[in-house]
C-alpha cells in the first residue's frame, strides 16, 4: 500500500483545492460536497446534445455562503457554442421525471419570505459548451443551502434573468447530502 492513498483525502480538502486552481478563496471550517456522474436523461423519448453527457457539482457552503461549481463533458457537437440554463433544484434527480425534482431552491421560499428570484436567491449554473464539448459554471451566493435530496437540472434554454425560467428540462444530476 502507498502512503498516499488519495481516498484518504477529505472531501473538504478536495473540493477546497478546486475552487482554489480556478480562483475561487474557500473559508477553513466550510462544509463541501463533491458529486459527480453520468448525466440522468429527463426527456428519454427525444434525443438531447446531453445524452451521454456527465457532470460534476462542487458545493462549498459556509455560515452565510455557498459557491457551487459546475462542469459538465461530453456534450454533443449540436451544443456547441450554446448556452443551457441550469439550477441547482429543491427535489431529486429521476431519470424520466423531471416535474420529481421541484422548483428551484430558493433561499427566500426556505425562509418563508416573500419569494425574490434571482441569481442571488438561487443557484443558477447556466453553461455554454465549449468547441470540446465542455463547459463549466461557478454562483456563489450569500447563504447557505441547507442539505437534502437535491439536484442540478440543466434545461433546453438560457435563464432568464427576470424569471428564472429557462425551458424544459432535459437532464439532471442528483446532489444529495445530509447535515
Ligand atoms: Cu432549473
């Protein structure tokens, strides 16, 4: 066995050296989540650019922050150049379903405030795929989510700035932690 068995890195040390190559200052003590996967098709009858497709969510939450890196690969060449919205949603990532994964989390509608949507409300991850097939998005909003079953879902359109609608959904990752 080497001494250096990278299982044994803690998930908070990797998730910080993440944001902290792309630039991104992570606070000692934040709670993170690393997830990642094949992308779960929301539309199986109708072929998609993220058929195929994987994705990988960071989620670095402290007191009163969260930022969430999204990178997704492997979409497919009709994409390229295009921008999709995507947010992080309030219920679960089921292949086929995407109405199971709720509305958007929304950091007002938790406190029972009047409901404000914004990119400082919620998590929004809209990507525009790059000539590879790739594409990558950071948010960093001031609180903190609270853990559950969640989900990214990446939907057909660019969000809209004013509603927070972008379209049908087309695919999802499942983003689950507990407290
Ligand atoms: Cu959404």
């Amino acid at each position: 066995m080497g001494l250096s068995n990278p299982r044994r890195v803690p998930r908070t040390v990797a998730a910080a050296a993440i944001l902290v190559v792309i630039g991104i200052p992570v606070a000692w003590g934040a709670a993170a989540l690393v997830t990642g996967a094949n992308l779960s098709d929301l539309q199986p009858a109708a072929a998609s650019a993220f058929d195929g497709a994987s994705a990988k969510v960071t989620v670095v939450s402290h007191r009163d922050s969260t930022t969430t890196v999204l990178r997704v690969h492997g979409v497919g060449a009709s994409a390229v150049g295009k921008t999709y919205g995507a947010h992080l949603h309030e219920g679960m990532c089921v292949a086929g379903d995407g109405s199971r994964a709720g509305g958007h989390y929304n950091h007002t509608k938790v406190l029972g405030d009047p409901i404000t949507i914004s990119a400082q409300t919620e998590v929004w991850l809209d990507v525009t795929i790059d000539e590879t097939g790739d594409a990558t998005a950071v948010s960093h909003v001031p609180f903190a989510v609270v853990p559950g079953q969640r989900s990214v879902v990446i939907h057909a359109v660019a969000t809209d700035p004013d509603t927070g609608l972008a379209g049908p959904r087309l695919a999802c990752l499942p983003v689950e932690w507990t407290p």
